[in-house]
C-alpha cells in the first residue's frame, strides 16, 4: 500500500506542477496577446500618421507649385507690361513722323 500512496503522492505532485504549469502559460499567452494588440493599433496609428503626412506633402508640394506659377504669372505680367510700352513708343515714334 506504501507503494500506492507514493505512487498517488506522485502523480497527484505532477498534475499540480502540469496545472500550474498550464497557469503560468496561460497567463503569458494572455500576455502575449495584450502585446500584439497593442502592436497592432500601434501600427494603425503610426499607418494613419503616415498617410497623414503625405497628404500634407502633397498639399505643400501643390502650394509650392502655386506659389510658382504666381510668381511666374508676375514675371510674364511685367514683362508683357514692358512689351506694351516698348510698342506704344513705337507707335508714338512712328505716328510723329
């Protein structure tokens, strides 16, 4: 009988060791999966950053090439407004004569 109730001492031990075991798992899956999900929205957030800020590339970059193209616009508009009086001199030079 001695031998029988080492056997269940034993196997009795072993089980606990296995539930606690299994506990211990158990918790740090749990764990594990608190981790990924905050990896996760993480990784969204840093996604909606990121479109985000290109968006605002592409707004800036259209500004830039606005910001340009008037600038351009003034050039040509002196330059027709210099044109214009070069003719009208013309045609004040050729109309004295």
């Amino acid at each position: 009988m001695a031998d029988n109730d080492k056997i269940m001492t034993l196997f009795t031990t072993r089980v606990r060791q296995l539930i606690l075991q299994y506990n211990q798992l158990k918790k740090e899956n749990e764990e594990l999966y608190a981790m990924l999900d905050a990896q996760e929205e993480e990784m969204k957030r840093l996604k909606s950053t990121l479109e985000q800020a290109q968006k605002d590339y592409e707004s800036l970059k259209m500004a830039k090439m606005m910001e340009i193209s008037d600038g351009d616009i003034e050039s040509a508009k002196r330059r027709l407004s210099g044109l214009i009086r070069e003719v009208n001199k013309c045609i004040t030079l050729l109309s004295e004569e």
